[in-house]
C-alpha cells in the first residue's frame, strides 16, 4: 500500500474515531481488522506459496522486521493540521501495531480477518486486561451514538485513549507528557512513532499468543489474559 493510499485511509480514519472519542482503541481495532485482515492473510498466502518451506517463525521475522520500521515512521505520514494532529498521530502508531499484530497472526495460521482479532488486538496493545473485558467495550462501541461534543474536546478526548496503549508500553512517559503539553500538536508523539521498542515488545507478545495457531486457541487465550 502506497503512503498517499495509506494517509488517506488514516485521515478517514480519524475522523471516525472523533466522532466517537470514547471508544477510539475500539474503532480502531475494528477498523484494522475490517481493512488490514484481508491484506494480512494475502501476504502470508503469497508467501506460503512461494516458499512452501517457510515455518511461522520465519513469516513472523518478516513481519516484525517490516512493521517495527514502519512503526519508527508511521506517525509522520498522518500529520494533519490543527488540534486534531495529535489524534492522527497516535492513529498512525496504533495502526502501525495493528498492522504488525494482524500479520503475525496470519504468519501462526489465525485467521486475520476473524472478528476475534479485534479483542485481541486491544489486549496485545494493552487498552484491556483480557478478553472478556474487550469484548464488551467493542459491544459498547458497535451501538455508540453520534457525537455531541465540541471538536476540540472530542479531539482532546480521543487523543487520550489512544494514548492509553502508548503510555503503558512506554512505562507511562507519554501519559506525563501529553498532560505536561496540553496536546498543543504533533511533535511530541513522534518521539512515540520513533519507539521501536515498544513495536518489539508487542511483537514478542503477539507471537506468544499466536504460536500455537488454530489449534491452540485456548492456549491462545490464555496468554492474551496474562499479557495485561
């Protein structure tokens, strides 16, 4: 997918996630399954095919090699102007995980495209501490009604949740500091797009929960709800 096919799809993105703000990790995680699923299962198809050798493991290499360094750089290619930067920002960085997790799912056999990934992705990443918790908060946001609030505070309100997952993978260092800043742009979460660190340790996550493929789903969850 090119950088101007993947700033739009983020811009659209992002406008979704402001009318809901409350449940942006949520949409989110929807969203990234709906449109990453199906490009994640072809990617890992293409590769089965081409090198029919090729273990999980070795798909999984791939994809944290790739998706770290997007991650390292994703933020930038969603920049928008105004308040509502900081919102794009960080759905840039989750994206980029997203993208990361779903990938590895399918380089382990599971099913990219399942409407359980988007539980899972909010555990992985850290929003919720187990299944059953995330499950009801995309219940939540599946019957969501329309916005009623001003857009600075929907975009001041998105920006925070979407922190969430950032700042516990950082050890909370973006948290104080989108507090000390006030959201007043962009700049300060490039530092959060440039932690690769934090897209490793998600990887490392993922492929826990996802190495015993389809036929150790309940293994599968059982990591999900220890890796809170």
């Amino acid at each position: 997918m090119s950088a101007r096919t993947r700033g739009g799809e983020l811009r659209a993105l992002t406008v979704r996630l402001l009318d809901h703000p409350g449940f942006a990790p949520e949409l989110l995680a929807m969203a990234a399954v709906d449109r990453l699923g199906p490009r994640a299962a072809d990617w890992a198809g293409r590769l089965r095919e081409t090198y029919p050798d090729a273990g999980g493991d070795g798909l999984a290499r791939l994809a944290t090699r790739r998706f770290v360094r997007q991650a390292a750089t994703g933020g930038a290619a969603a920049a928008l102007a105004g308040v509502f930067a900081p919102v794009a920002e960080l759905t840039a960085v989750l994206w980029s995980q997203a993208n990361l997790v779903l990938h590895l799912a399918a380089a382990y056999g599971t099913d990219p495209t399942h409407p359980d990934r988007a539980e899972e992705l909010l555990v992985l990443t850290q929003v919720h501490p187990d299944p059953v918790v995330a499950g009801a908060a995309l219940e939540a946001a599946r019957s969501a009604d329309g916005p009623g609030e001003e857009p600075w505070a929907r975009a001041a309100e998105a920006a925070w949740r979407l922190a969430t997952p950032l700042a516990a993978q950082a050890g909370g260092w973006l948290a104080l500091r989108l507090a000390s800043r006030l959201l007043p742009g962009a700049a300060l979460l490039a530092a959060a797009a440039g932690d690769s660190l934090a897209a490793q340790r998600l990887a490392a996550r993922a492929i826990a929960a996802y190495r015993e493929g389809p036929a150790g789903q309940s293994q599968s969850n059982h990591s999900l709800g220890r890796s809170a």
